[in-house]
C-alpha cells in the first residue's frame, strides 16, 4: 500500500509540474516574451509523457510481481479455466502495454516543432482493416473456447455425481442432502416457516424425510458433485475460489454447476503448510448489510471418510419430530419413519 501512495504521488508531481511549467509558458507568451509560437515548454510535456510512462508502467509491473494470487486450483475444470484466464491475461497485456508505448511516446516524437510541419495522412484502409481484424479473430477465440468449457461445467452432471443443495438466504447459507435414497425431496416456498427453512414438503415427498441439513459442507476427493442453487429471498451468488467455481443464486430461478475436486483438506493444509487453512464458500453479490457473514466451511475428504461422514448424519425430521407429527401427515407410518 505505501509502494502504491509513493507511485502515485510521483506520477501526481510529474503532472502537476508539467501543467504549472505550461501554464507559465503561456504567461510569457502572452506578454511578447516569447519571440517563437512555442517555446520549450512542448519539450519538457513531451520528455513527462516518457517519465509518467516509465513510472505508471514501473508500478504496474512491480505490483503485478508483489500481488497474491489464488493457489493452483482443485478441481478439474479449475486447470482449463486458469489457462483460459492467464491466456486472456497475457493477450490483453501484449495489447495494453503496446498501445500505450505509443499513447506515451508519440507526444514526444511528434511534438511540435517551428523547423517541421505536420505530415498530412487521413487514413490508412489497411491499417485500419489489420488492427480491426486481428482484435476480432481473438477475441472470437478466446470467448469460443470459453463458451465450450462452459458449456461442460453447466452441462447435465454425470449420474453418480453426488448431490446437495445450496439455498441462499439474508445472511447465511443452508446446504441439504439427500439420505439413503440418494434423492433431496421436493420443496415449496409456502412451506417455509421459523423451523423449516427450505421448504420442504413433506406432505407431496416422502423423499424429504432421510434429507439431512448439516452445518459444514463435505465432498467426497475424485468424485462428481453437483450443487442445486436456490435463493430464498435476495440474489446471493455461491464462491468457491479454489474449486474455481461460481453461480448465482437467484430467486425463484434454480441453477445448477457441477465439478470434481482433487484435494482434500488435508492435502491443501500440507501442500499450503498451513494446518489453519480451510476451503470455504462465500457470496459474491453485495445482498444486504450483513453480507460479510455469509461464509460457510467446506471439507473435501476421502471417499471413504466420505461415506462414513454421511452415515452419521441425522435426517432433518428426526431432528425435528415434534414439527414433523404437528403437520399431521395423511398415509404416513411416522413411528416407521422417525424412530
């Protein structure tokens, strides 16, 4: 931050200095002191433009050198999607850094001059043609091949994909899985009260009752997982940065991605040497005035421990069963179902 404040104070002085010096000149043009139309004051403007380039573009690189940036990913889209960022990255650079050498460097080669007039040149049809051509075939490219792996990771997940809902709501995440049948119940908006927050209608889907609603988020290393998005109330937007993974949470409209991690939590710490460290879920939209607090934990772990987690998780209307008998459900053997 104070290698940041230097470098901008330093460009701001260059400026201030060039406009004072250019104010003064035309001072002394004004009153006859001047017998040439322009003095060294186009000079010494020109000569700034070559110090506020080596200075801005200085800082630029010394803090792109110093910037901290996100850990290989772990999952395996997230190797495809860094590629196509650094790709895009590096592209726009090249662009960037050539057309302002000659934003900086023209006004100092070009500069006016009482021994030189301007050269006369309109227009140039195959110049023009080249850098308006050129700019196109990469982008189509670069958004083709975007679009393509995009397509992937929004495509229908593969069957044995594991499953689990993620609902969004002012100001915290609920995430639910299915139970034994492999299969999250069906839910309804009109359903949701103080105690069933997702909605879940027991009355129409019996597959609601073996759903369970954890506090943390596990996923099983090497395998599918496939995340159904909802919002209860705002637009919120699910963050996983180090599965490369983000989707909107949209009220009233489900939405889906899936991806395969490749590292469980354990091996991120070792690889990190940080015990501390944790995969975490964030919202990427500004929902309200606590959305700091929308964060919640996620656990890669073996398949195994996998397994074993699930197995010891209590089904939601076990948890629940005053709630549950208090709905008076028709057809249904609750002292089967609860016990």
């Amino acid at each position: 931050m104070t290698g940041l404040l230097i470098t901008a104070g330093t460009i701001l002085t260059i400026a201030l200095f060039a406009l004072v010096y250019r104010i003064l000149a035309l001072v002394d043009i004004a009153k006859g002191a001047h017998e040439k139309r322009v003095g060294y004051s186009n000079t010494v403007n020109a000569v700034m433009f070559i110090l506020f380039f080596i200075v801005g573009f200085g800082a630029f690189f010394w803090y792109s050198g110093k910037a901290e940036y996100l850990p290989a990913p772990s999952s395996e889209h997230g190797v495809i999607t860094d590629n196509l960022f650094w790709i895009t990255t590096a592209v726009i650079t090249v662009a960037f850094v050539l057309t302002h050498v000659l934003l900086f460097f023209f006004p100092y080669m070009f500069r006016f001059r009482e021994d030189r007039r301007a050269y006369w040149y309109p227009d140039n049809m195959k110049l023009e043609l080249l850098w308006t051509v050129i700019p196109g075939i990469v982008m189509a490219v670069l958004v083709i091949t975007g679009l393509i792996e995009w397509t992937k990771i929004t495509a229908p997940a593969p069957e044995n994909a594991v499953q689990l809902e993620i609902v969004g709501k002012q100001f915290n995440w609920m995430v639910r899985y299915p139970g034994k049948d492999n299969k999250l119940g069906k839910h309804d908006f009109t359903k949701i009260d103080g105690t069933n927050q997702l909605g879940m209608d027991f009355a129409t889907d019996k597959a609601n009752f073996d759903d369970f609603v954890p506090r943390e988020i596990h996923i099983p290393k090497g395998k599918p997982v496939k995340l159904n998005i909802r919002a209860r109330d705002v637009l919120h937007s699910v963050y996983m940065p180090h599965f490369r993974v983000k989707m909107d949470a949209v009220p009233g409209m489900p939405t889906t991605f899936w991806f395969t991690p490749t590292k469980t939590t354990a091996e991120m710490r070792r690889d990190l040497k940080n015990e501390k460290f944790n995969y975490e879920m964030a919202c990427t939209e500004i929902c309200g005035n606590s959305h700091f607090a929308m964060r919640m934990v996620i656990v890669v772990d073996e398949p195994e421990e996998f397994n074993k987690w699930v197995t010891e998780q209590e089904p939601w209307a076990k948890q629940n069963k005053d709630y549950i008998t208090g709905l008076k459900l028709k057809d249904v053997n609750l002292a089967e179902i609860l016990k």
